[in-house]
C-alpha cells in the first residue's frame, strides 16, 4: 500500500552551493517583504529632490530616483507587494489547475476529454496575452494582476497534474485499493497524491520565477499598483527615461528581479532532480 507521507532523497545528493546560495536569496527577499522596516529604516515615500539622481553610495545604497527618494528603501518595500501577488498567482494556477487535472485524470473518460479540450485552448493563448486579456476585464490593480497572471498558468499545472495521476491511477496498490472498495477521496489523498504532489510542486517553484517577470512586465506595463507605491516592475518603468544618465535606477531593482527569478529556477532545478533520484 502507499505510504501517507513524502520522502525526499539524501541533501547530499543536490547541488548544495547553488542550491544554498538560491535558499539564500529567496530568504532574504522574504525578509524584505515580511520585516521590509528591518532592512530599511528610510521611508520609500519620502522625497528629497535636493537628492534626486544621486549614484550608489554608503547612505542611497541602490541610488536615489528622480524625486530624491532612496532606491534601495524603495526595493524593499516593493518586495512585499511584488512577492504578494506573485504567492498569489502561483496558489491559484497550483490549485485549480491541480484540481482541474486530478478530476480529468483519475475519472478519465468524457470528463477527461471537455477539461483537456478546455485547457488546449488556454494553452493556444499566450500566457501574457491572456493575462492582459483578463486584466482588460477586471480592472488595473496588483490583486487583478495575480488573478491574471495564475488563471493564465492553470493550463499548465492540468497537464502535468494529470499526467502524474494518470501514472499512478493504474498502479497495483491504488487497483488493490479499487478493489478493496476503498472510497474515491480516500484514495486519491491517501495513496495518489503523495506520489504526484513532487513533480507538481516543482513545477510550482519554476512557475514563481515566471510570475515574477509576469507580475514586473504587467506592471512596468502600468496595469499594477499607481505610482507612488513601490512595486517592482513600476520601479523600472520610472527609471526607463534615465538609462544614460541614472543606470543604478532600473539595473539594481532589474537586477533584485533577475536574481528571484534565477533562484527560484535553481530551486526548481534541484526539486525536479531530488524526485527524479527518489523514484
């Protein structure tokens, strides 16, 4: 029979300094968007125009931007909201399309068929087309932008949800359990799940690296949050027109984005690695 809980494989066998450094910068940032008053004591609202453009330096250590105020203050208070709806994105494509592709794969069938003929045609769509399509409908804002930015992901998680339990549908122990006259909730959360969650939840930490380009692109498009809140992708638009003589203002907080992507990436890479090893 299946065991209820998820075994991961020895840590010796992941790549242990990316993945360390990775963890690194996802806590860090983590801490800016929970305790941003920790890392920050200098108000991100707070102009200076005698200070405005000023270069990286020990007091403005990212810079200060057009108005005076100091960049680096900016970045992180700009993390809480960033990361917010980004969570959010995410949790939304992870669960219903979990859902969508748990249903379709374990009763298969004509069920099977209409919700894969739904989720080829979100497939068909571009992703960020499709969450500017959503945006257009319900309205600028960065709640709008996660529910945009997960409904265009849900495609996605549906397939391969669905794929993993497919695989572990025809298993000997879940037909045993058929058999038995186990109950359909019993099995699928006592002896499915389990086995498919791992691969799902990889996905879900791949699928946070390109949430927060899809929420920094949708918002340096001007659908998030309204100037003077300090998200992300709003804090590289402003310094769009200041490339030559201000670099620090879009490259350090670009560069902030760059390195969650990347370490989010990485994480998945490792996630993806540790449950290969583990079948």
């Amino acid at each position: 029979m299946s065991s209820l809980s998820i075994t991961f494989p020895p840590a010796s066998r992941l790549p242990r300094p990316a993945l360390l450094l990775s963890l690194s910068v996802l806590a860090l940032v983590l801490g800016w968007a929970l305790f941003p008053g920790l890392f920050s004591r200098i108000d991100p609202l707070l102009a200076v125009p005698a200070k405005a453009l000023q270069a990286p330096s020990a007091e403005h250590w990212f810079g200060t931007d057009h108005l005076g105020r100091d960049l680096y203050s900016r970045t992180v208070h700009g993390a809480s909201l960033s990361l917010r709806a980004t969570t959010l994105a995410v949790l939304i494509a992870l669960l219903v399309g979990g859902a969508l592709g748990l249903l379709a794969g374990y009763f298969s069938g004509k069920l099977d068929a209409l919700l894969m003929r739904l989720v080829e045609v979100l497939m068909a769509i571009p992703s960020l087309l499709l969450a500017m399509a959503v945006i257009t409908v319900l309205g600028f804002g960065t709640l709008n932008i996660a529910l945009a930015v997960g409904l265009s992901s849900v495609a996605t998680f549906a397939r391969l949800s669905r794929g993993e339990v497919l695989r572990w549908r025809g298993s000997t122990f879940v037909e045993a359990a058929i058999a038995s006259g186990v109950g359909h909730g019993a099995i699928i959360l006592r002896h499915i799940l389990p086995h498919a969650a791992g691969p799902v939840l990889a996905l879900a930490a791949l699928e946070f690296g390109g949430a927060v380009l899809a929420v920094s692109a949708l918002s340096f498009l001007g659908f998030g949050a309204p100037p003077p809140q300090p998200e992300w992708g709003l804090l590289i638009a402003e310094g769009r027109n200041f490339m030559v003589t201000a670099w620090w203002y879009t490259s350090l907080p670009g560069l902030v984005v760059a390195s969650v992507v990347l370490a989010a990436n990485q994480l998945a890479r490792a996630m993806q690695r540790s449950w290969g090893e583990s079948r």
